[in-house]
C-alpha cells in the first residue's frame, strides 16, 4: 500500500491506496462500537448494492454514520440539501449514469472543501491526473478493509468527533 501524508483540504494531489497483494478481506465485527454520536457521516456511492454493504459492515462498527447510494444523482441531490454536508463521500469510478469525477465535480460545485474518497477496479488515479476535480484519494479495487479504514481515517483524522 502506499499512503502520501495527510494534505489540507485545499491541496489537489490526492493520496492512492493500492489493494493489498491477497485481495478483498471479510470485514470483521467490531463489538465495542460506540453506543454514543456518530464519529461522522460519510456518504457511499456506487452502483452495486454488495460494495454499498461491505462498506457499511466495515465503517459502521468503527462508529461513522453510512448512508448509502446506488445512484449518483439521488447521491447529488441529497448532498446538496444536507445540513451539514457530509465529512466524506466515498464514490466509486464507473456507474451506470455518471462517473466518480462528475459526482466530485458536482459535490465540490455545492460544498468547495468536500472530502472526496475515489474507488475504482476500472481505472488507476491516472484518470483523474489532467481533470480539475480530483479526489482526495483514490484506493484501488478490491480492497482489503483495512485499506478502507485506512484511507477514511487518514481523511477524516482518527479520533473524528
């Protein structure tokens, strides 16, 4: 895996998290989750409803507040209401009617200093290197759960509140 350190919200080089050499980890059940306020919200996009629910098994126990979208226009139009905005959006790449760019571009278009987390198994952080909205980070599908934990805490800071 490699990891950039952590950059301001307002820097345009994101950090790439590669998959780990054996793949796709099951996530485990964390039972000491916290029985208080979420750490944070985080929105996930992606068009295949399995990765929306790995992500929630895998973030939820950690005590981040999830919600999921299948499709990215519901994800845009309920972003752009959102009092607050959410600390992070998680979007996948390739969907149906849109790609992760144009989601990050209109998240951004609402929200300047919105966290962006970029996943794909379609394409390398190469697809966003000439395009003016770039996400924070990208991490490579499939990947293991640590990853993703790693990546969101490394946006968000670990001890969110």
């Amino acid at each position: 895996m490699f990891c950039l350190p952590l950059i301001p919200l307002a820097s345009t080089t994101p950090r790439v998290f590669t998959r780990g050499a054996d793949g796709m980890s099951e996530p485990k059940a964390n039972n000491s989750a916290p029985k208080h306020q979420p750490r944070a919200v985080i929105y996930v996009v992606d068009d295949e409803p399995m990765l929306l629910e790995l992500a929630s098994v895998i973030l939820e126990p950690l005590g981040y507040s999830v919600k999921t979208f299948r499709d990215p226009d519901a994800a845009i139009r309920t972003f752009s209401s959102a009092k607050p905005a959410p600390a992070l959006v998680i979007t996948d790449y390739a969907m149906h009617t849109t790609n992760g760019l144009d989601l990050i571009k209109a998240c951004r278009g609402v929200q300047p200093r919105q966290r962006m987390l970029l996943v794909s198994g379609t394409v390398d952080e190469h697809v966003y290197r000439d395009s003016p909205d770039k996400p924070d980070c990208f991490l490579a599908k499939p990947y293991q759960a640590k990853d993703l934990v790693q990546a969101v805490e490394s946006l968000l800071g670990a001890h969110t509140v």
